[in-house]
C-alpha cells in the first residue's frame, strides 16, 4: 500500500474569521487594525519591523474560537474515517495546536514579505494565509526519486537516494552522501553509492502546520521562504552508527526495501498519466511507504 500523511487546511480566512470570532473582536482586532493602519507604502523598513512587532504580539494573544477547534476535529475525524485509520486526529491537542497556528499566522507580518512585496509593487494587504495541519510521520528513512535516471536520461531508469531519519538531511546542506541506487522497470536495484552521512534528525509522530500563502499567485512577488512553518515537536538531531543500519547490512533487506520504494515511483509517475515525477517520501518505523510530495520532474 502506498500511504500519504493526514491533512486537513485551514484555508484563506481562517485568521480573519477568527479575528471576527467575539473572543477576539474587542481584545485583539481593533487593536490590530489601529497598529496596520500605521502602515504606507512610504513606512520605512525600521518602522515597518517595530509595526510589525506589535502586530506579532497581537496575534499570539489571540484565543482559540471554539467553532475552530470543534471544525479541525471533526474535519480529522472525516479523513480518519476515509482512510479507516485515525492518525491525525490522535494527534491533535488543541492547546498546542493553536499556539503552532498563531506562530504560522505571525509570519505574515514581518520584514522580509513587506521588503518584497515593495519591490513587486503590491500592497501588504493582498496577502493572505493558509495552514495545512499536517501528519508528519516518524520516519526510519527518507526518499526522493527520480522516475528518470537525470545522469542517463534513461525513461526504463528510475534513480533514488535515501537518508536515515526525516528528509532534511538529503535536501539539506549536511555532509556525506545519501544511499543512492538505480532500477529498471522489471528489474532489481543497483546499489550506486552506500550511505555516508553520519547526521539524521529525528521526529516523534506529531503534527507540522505549514505555512501556504497566496504569494505565488501576486505577479512579481517571490513568496518562497518567507513564512513559517511550525512543528508540534522539535527535531532530534543523532549521529547515525552506519554500520549497524539494517539498510547497510542486510543485503536482503536492502534489496526488498528500495525495490518496494521504486516500484512505489513508478506507480505514482502512472498516476500522474506517465508523466516522469520527481517524488519525495518515507519510511515509517513499521515500514510503510508514505508519499509526501510529488511534481513533474524537469
């Protein structure tokens, strides 16, 4: 089976709403609207950032609307029951919840959107937020796959690489080599490389809350990175005995293992109509294969 993590999105105006909600209304709109309205296209950027300290603050004083609370749970409670298993309503404590929301909600106001925005010659307030309350998976490994080999070229060649723990360290800028391998459609992988890097971080099952604003769709505005994302639970770091990973030194299991991984690349790249995919995932501790992302390779 092939899995992907549980979601469910607070979508554009959510804040706003909750904003409106009558436990927010006197004690933190108003204010907020008195401190923006302070905010021209002229304010300069060291009154823009205190504008947006305040505001900063005002959001984190912000209390949870009840109808919020009791629509994220039967909204978990829904997907749980389409996938016959309730992971990410078992994950959901409201109280922690609300604080990695509010932290998401917060980025928006800060310097760097409104540097970029100035350049793009958009008003701060075509902006807007969106939170996917996701699953993050407590991950034994992390994937990407390339449905054609990007060496080769080769479209009967998928190529992949795999790193203990979450993917942070194969996208990241850690030291050492991930595992890599190729495989043939109708064949068995080929290991390229063994694994080298002596760093994985680590996650307990626990819920991520990812920033989604609408800035890529503001011509001109380049949004990427600019806003938070929260993790219920801090990464933990660990340096990895290499040597005594299953994935090192049990061929069999290696072999079983990434085989299952490409063919899971594969099956994405059909469902996407045959369209070469570059894809990202894991391995959960009980070995299952979860899809977190995929898009058209290029």
């Amino acid at each position: 089976d092939i899995l992907t993590p549980q979601a469910v999105a607070l979508p554009y105006g959510c804040m706003q709403k909750a904003l409106t909600d009558p436990a927010n209304s006197d004690s933190v709109l108003a204010k907020l609207q008195e401190v923006l309205s302070k905010l021209h296209p002229k304010t300069s950027n060291h009154d823009a950032q205190a504008i947006f300290e305040e505001a900063q603050l005002l959001i984190y004083a912000m209390h949870m609307p009840d109808a919020l609370k009791d629509g994220m749970a039967e909204a978990m409670a829904n997907v749980g029951a389409q996938d016959g298993e309730e992971r990410v309503k078992a994950l959901f404590h409201p109280r922690d919840a609300w604080d990695a929301i509010k932290g998401v909600w917060a980025s928006l106001f800060a310097i760097r959107p409104w540097i970029s925005l100035a350049k793009a010659g958009r008003s701060f307030h075509d902006l807007n937020m969106a939170v996917l309350v996701q699953e993050l998976v407590e991950a034994k490994y992390a994937f990407v796959l390339h449905t054609i080999n990007p060496f080769t070229h080769d479209k009967d060649e998928l190529y992949g690489e795999l790193v203990a723990g979450r993917g942070e360290t194969l996208v990241g800028n850690f030291p050492g080599r991930a595992l890599s391998f190729t495989m043939r459609r109708g064949g068995e992988p080929k290991l390229v490389s063994f694994l080298s890097k002596s760093v994985a971080l680590h996650t307990q099952h626990c819920l991520i809350f990812r920033s989604d604003s609408n800035g890529e769709d503001l011509e001109g505005f380049a949004g990427a990175g600019l806003f938070e994302s929260v993790c219920a639970e801090d990464d933990k770091g660990g340096h990895q005995r290499v040597h005594r990973m299953s994935v090192i030194t049990d061929r069999a299991y290696r072999q079983k293992l990434l085989k299952k991984i490409a063919e899971t690349g594969w099956a994405v790249e059909k469902a996407f109509d045959g369209i070469p995919q570059d894809i990202e995932g894991c391995i959960d501790v009980q070995d299952r294969v979860f899809i977190v992302q995929s898009r058209p390779q290029v």
